[in-house]
C-alpha cells in the first residue's frame, strides 16, 4: 500500500515538474518578448510549491524509506533534489527582485531545468512505463513545443495588429485555450498565420487527448490483465496444492491398506494354526 502512495504522489509530482519546466521556458521567452512584473512574481510563488514538493519527495520517500547506506554517499548521489528543492526564482524575483540581471537569471534558469529535469526521471520511473508503451511521452514533449513556439509565434504575428493581444500572456493564453478546445472567444487572431497557428494548435489539443484517452484505456486494461493473471497464477498454486496434498493422502492411505492387508492375512494364518 505504501508503495502505491509512493507512486501516486510521485506521479502528480511529475506532472507538477512538467508544468514547471514549461513555465520555466515560457519566463525566459518572455524576457525577451516583454513580460510583466506580476506574471514573473506569481511564478516565484508557484517556485516555491514546487520546491517544498519535491523536498517532501526527498526526505519522505528517499531518506526516511530508502535504502540504508552512508549519509553523505546518499546526499552526493541525489544531489539534484537537494538543488530543486530550492525554490531558485523565487528568491531571485519575489526576494532580490533580480529582474535585470538577465545573464544572471539565464544561468539559474540553466541550473533549474536542469536539476527539475534530473528529479523528473527520478519520479516519473513507474509511470513512465505505461506511457512509454503508447509514445504518450514523445507526444506530451510535442506538446510542449508546440505550446512554446506556437505561443511566442502567434504573440510576434499579432500583437501589432490584434489589440486583442496586448502582451505575451495573452499569447500564452490564447495558445493553452486553443490546445483545450474550450475556445472562450476573448482572443480571436487577425492575420492569416494566427489562424494558421491557432488551427496547429487546436489539431494538436485534440489529438494529445484522444492518445491520453487510449494510454489510460490501455493503462487500466494493462493493470486488470495483471490482476487476473496474478489470481490465476494463485488459484494455480492453490490447485497444484490441493493436488499434491490429495496425493500423499493416496499414498498414506494406500499404506494403510496395505497394512491392514498384513495384519489380515496374519489373523487367517494364526486361524488356520491349531
């Protein structure tokens, strides 16, 4: 039971890392395409959620319930956590607000995906076996581009011309609804290529859905074959049992008849004695 606790939270973790690495990317794009104040400290926050989940990961599932060896060995070989455990923006925008020291954040950025990127592998092990099945992992890092490119490509095509897309968030925005296929309206394209991107972005939403759809069809169809080839495995076991216990019950009572045939067969000799 402990273990799929383990693999739950580390599977939500997982995804949680996931949306914290795009964010990471879609921050320093916007750095150049000009994003607010306010967008970038909201990120610190969301930084640090991030941060205290991944330290719960590491001491919960890692100090406390891993495997006994040296103190300091564990800590040199899971050294990432301990980096993406810090909550590395949020310090930099939220505390130093570090906001023009580009170079500066360039290399923390670098720094962040990077340990982000090392713990993802670490706790998307399990469930990455299922995905890794229906290619839903190459298809979630489509995603992603898709996501990133379309976002920024449609925020230079409109935001001259459409007053509809003011800034880059409006962009990130329209991209993420788009891909959803809610379609709220508050954003509608202008030129030919945001419609062109738009369109990309909607047929990508919408194929990503139907094969997360298949891979959880598959998911569970994959864990009730499990289940039922464990209980016939045991019912085996139980059968082979019963069958080996039915046998040397033959055989003992294949001796007692055997016996009783002795002592019979003494019984007429001493009979027929005078």
């Amino acid at each position: 039971m402990d273990r799929h606790y383990k693999v739950i939270f580390e599977a939500l973790l997982s995804v949680l890392i996931i949306i914290e690495l795009l964010f990471l990317v879609l921050v320093s794009i916007g750095f150049i395409a000009g994003i607010k104040t306010g967008s970038v400290y909201a990120f610190g926050n969301w930084d640090i959620i991030i941060g205290i989940l991944i330290l719960i990961d590491f001491i919960l599932f890692r100090v406390i319930r891993g495997d006994n060896q040296n103190t300091w060995d564990f800590i040199r070989e899971n050294w990432v956590y301990i980096v993406a455990s810090v909550p590395l923006f949020f310090i930099c925008f939220n505390i130093f607000h570090l906001m023009n020291f580009k170079i500066f954040i360039g290399l923390i950025g670098i720094v962040r995906i990077y340990a982000l990127f090392k713990v993802l592998q670490i706790t998307s092990g399990e469930v990455r076996k299922y995905p890794q099945k229906t290619k839903l992992d190459y298809a979630t890092f489509l995603l992603l581009l898709v996501i990133i490119f379309g976002s920024y490509l449609f925020f230079i095509v409109e935001s001259g011309v459409n007053p509809e897309v003011p800034s880059y968030e409006a962009a990130i925005w329209y991209a993420i609804v788009s891909m959803t296929t809610v379609g709220y309206g508050d954003i509608v394209p202008v030129t030919l290529i945001g419609h062109i991107i738009g369109t990309i972005l909607i047929l990508t939403g919408m194929g990503y859905l139907s094969l997360v759809t298949a891979t959880l069809a598959f998911s569970f169809i994959e864990i009730f074959r499990k289940e039922s080839k464990k209980a016939s495995n045991k019912l085996g076991k139980t059968a082979e049992g019963l069958r080996e216990s039915f046998e040397s019950h033959e055989e003992k009572l294949d001796k007692v008849l055997k016996r009783m045939d002795e002592i019979e067969n003494k019984l007429d000799e001493m009979e027929k004695k005078p």
